[in-house]
C-alpha cells in the first residue's frame, strides 16, 4: 500500500497514532515535532527527557520515537524494555547518524524501524506506519475516533440542545470518552445546558497549543456527572479571535486521540473555523426544522458543500422539532425540495427542553424516558452503535426508536433509580 493510500485509509478511518517522543536534547525532541505536527496521523501525547521517567504502566501510546544520541545506553535499555512488556507499541529509533553497528544494536533491541535525522515528512510516515504495523494493528488497541460536527441551518434550530443531548447519552457508556467542543465562541451556550463551571476555554487551548500534551488536554477539561467533558467557548468576546484554524486543528487532533468520541457544536457563521472543524469530522449532523427559510437554507449549504472534497457524503439531516400527525406530507414535500432523505427526526417537546436547559440537567438525567430522550437514543445507536440493531426507519417516523440492548438496561436502570421523571 501506497504512502497515499495509507493516509486516505487514516483520514477515513479516523486512526491517530499517539506517539511519544523521548530523547535528552531538547533541540532534538523539537525537531521531531516539527516534522510530527505535518501530518494529522499523529498525535504526540508526551514527551520525556530522560528515558528513565518513562512510565512503566501508564495507558501507553501506540509509538514511541526514542533518540538515541544523548544517552544511547539508556536508549536501548528502554527500547528493550518496552519491546519486552509491550509488544503491540511501535518502537521507533531516531538518530543523526547511520552507523550500522547503531542501527544492529537499536534493531537488537527491539526497535521496529530506525530513521536517519533530519527526517521528511514522507519517511517519518512510513517509518511510524511500519513500525506499528498499522494495516494488522486495528483493533489491537490502537485509538480510533468518531468525530461529529453538529450544524445548524438558521439560528435557534436546536443544534446546541441536540448536541449537548446527544453527547451526554453517549458518555453514559462507560467505556467511551466524550468531550463536545463549543465552536459558537461568541454566544455558544452548550456550558449552560450542563451546568458546568470550568477553568479553561478554547481560547486557553490554542494559545498553548505548542506546550499541550494528552494529559495536559485531560486536566483542561470540566467534566460533567453525566461523564461528559466540555471544552467550553472563551469567556471574552475578544478571545474569540485567539482561536484560529491550524492551533484549532492540533487541539482537535489531540481531542481524537484522548478521546472515542469528539462532538463539535458549531457556529451558524459557517467561518473558516467552522469549515475547518467540517474537514476534520466524520459526520455532519445539519439540524432543520420543516420551514421555508430553514429548507432554503439546506439547499445553499448543501450547494455550498459541493466543492470541499468529502464533506457532503459526510452531512446527516436532522428534522429537529418533528411533529408527526402534521408532517408526514410535509416531510416528503421538504426532501424533495432538499433533494435527499432525512436521517432522522426529533420530536417537538418545547416544555422540556426549555425545562433541561433551565436547569441546566442533560435529557438522559431528567427525563430518560420522554419521546425526545428515545429518539436520541436511537440517533446516538443509528450513528454510533454496533450498526446491528440502529432503526432508522423508527427515527425516521418521528416515532421514538426503540431502545436495545445495553442501551435499554442502561436505561430501564436509570428509570428504576427513579428520583427520575417518567414520561
Ligand atoms: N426538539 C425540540 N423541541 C422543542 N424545543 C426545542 C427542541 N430542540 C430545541 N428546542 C428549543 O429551541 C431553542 C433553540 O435551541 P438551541 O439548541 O439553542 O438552538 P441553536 O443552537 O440551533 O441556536 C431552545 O429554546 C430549545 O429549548
Ligand atoms: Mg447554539
């Protein structure tokens, strides 16, 4: 397989490799980092200047560049440590010389692969690719992320509420991570929704991007009961401006790699930002309701879309706001006029989400058993799930979807808890 192909299969796969670098020189580690923040298969999590702070059993990445100038010694010891008690890691020798007595000592040792500095772009590609054995290594723990841009097509369409909503379902599964990213940095709400007090925004992030790591990134992030994490819009208008497309690139690619799930609540200006978020996720949910502007507004953004390589095949449409007994004609009516079906609908329930949002309680807490809940639920299994038992005819009806599996005993469980409200 082709360099080309390899990066087409990442891109479409969503697999970063968490790469660690360690080496004793400073100039060294920058190097490699230039060459790493070039491609987008990469993601460095840490990096150590001294091979003997590095940890024995932490969630370890899936490479580790190791340089072995400074202190060769100890760039053996830990090669031969890490091949020995992680096998699945891609080890990754670097130096600035080709001695070959260098390279049979590294090899020896357990590296994988071992480049000659400087490096390009292409060779570190290919060395990290074979050094994991990435085309074998999926599902050998290697990260892989699902990344959802929620979009709306006029303000006040409910893009936040789904987005929010959304989010908290998925990361009441215990095994994912999910972290909702809010774009809308003048006026996003998504913080309102959860009720969350947080330190660090956007802003924060991308102002040290240069300085950010995955545990950096961890610390960063509020966290919700609902085990949602947020990373909130900046608090001064101002520091909007501080969030620009490329840092905004690094900040998400590390978000991937930390995390099984990214939602990115979006801005309705449709900014460079916007677009660059649009680029880097694999789905786009575009929220409507059944009215003329919003419709007319779907064809222009879907016009608009044409263009950008990958990213109309990416959009879902979502008819938020659905009323079923009135609209089947409608619904039939607006796809024509749009040119595509709708993936999914929500029904209406003003009552409720002004009440969730109010309190600032996610749907899955307040009411798991509302129409609205169901049909996210459904939303969250059709996109997420195992792809066995998604119905999206169900959610195409605007009749709740019905619940499965660990989805409905992760649910009944919470109904039984029930402080909680039955609908
Ligand atoms: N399915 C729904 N049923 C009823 N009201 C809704 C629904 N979804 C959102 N809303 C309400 O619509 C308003 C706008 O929602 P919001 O999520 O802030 O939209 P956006 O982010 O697109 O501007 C809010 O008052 C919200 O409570
Ligand atoms: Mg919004």
């Amino acid at each position: 397989m082709g360099q080309h192909s390899f990066q087409q299969m990442h891109t479409s796969m969503n697999l970063v490799l968490r790469t660690v670098v360690v080496d004793r020189d400073a100039a060294i580690r920058r190097e490699i980092k230039s060459v790493l923040a070039g491609t987008d298969l990469v993601c460095l999590v840490a990096e150590y200047s001294d091979c003997s702070l590095f940890p024995a059993s932490a969630d370890l990445p899936d490479v580790v560049v190791v340089g072995m100038d400074s202190d060769t010694d100890s760039a053996l010891d830990l090669i031969n440590r890490l091949a020995r008690q992680v096998p699945r890691c891609g080890i990754c020798a670097v130096s600035r010389s080709s001695d070959g007595q260098l390279i049979l000592r590294a090899i020896r040792a357990g590296a994988k692969e071992f480049l000659t500095l400087p490096v390009q772009l292409n060779e570190l590609v290919t060395g990290l690719r074979s050094a994991t054995g990435l085309p074998d290594a999926r599902g050998r723990g290697m990260q892989s992320c699902q990344t959802i841009a929620v979009a709306g097509a006029a303000g006040g369409v409910g893009s936040t509420s789904l987005a929010v909503n959304l989010a908290s379902i998925l990361a009441a599964s215990p095994e994912r991570a999910v972290v909702l990213v809010d774009l809308d940095l003048t006026l996003g709400d998504a913080d309102v929704y959860l009720d969350t007090i947080h330190e660090f925004t956007l802003a924060d992030l991308t102002r040290n991007v240069e300085r950010l790591d995955a545990e950096l990134v961890r610390r960063s992030l509020a966290r919700h009961k609902s085990g949602l994490y947020l990373l909130p819009r900046p608090v001064e208008l101002d520091d909007a401006n501080l969030v620009t497309p490329e840092p905004l690139r690094r900040v998400l690619g590390l978000l991937k790699a930390t995390h099984s799930h990214v939602l990115i609540d979006l801005s309705k200006g449709y900014s460079a930002l916007d677009m660059s978020a649009l680029a880097c996720c694999d789905t786009v949910l575009l929220v409507t309701q059944l009215d003329l502007p919003c419709l007319r507004n779907v064809v222009r953004l879907l016009k608009s879309f044409r263009p950008v390589p990958g990213l109309s095949e990416k959009v879902k449409l979502v008819v938020n706001r659905a009323m079923p007994e009135s609209e089947t004609i409608r619904l039939k009516r607006a796809e024509e006029i749009v040119g595509r079906e709708f993936f999914w609908q929500i029904p209406n329930d003003y009552r409720l989400m002004v009440d969730v949002r109010n309190n600032g309680v996610p749907l899955i807490a307040q009411a798991p058993r509302a129409d609205i809940t169901q049909s996210l639920f459904g939303m969250a299994q059709a996109l997420c799930g195992d792809g066995k038992s998604g119905d999206k005819t169900a959610g195409r009806s605007g009749v709740p979807a019905p619940m499965f599996g660990k989805w409905f005993k992760f649910l009944s469980s919470m109904a039984n808890k029930s402080s909680l409200t039955a609908h």
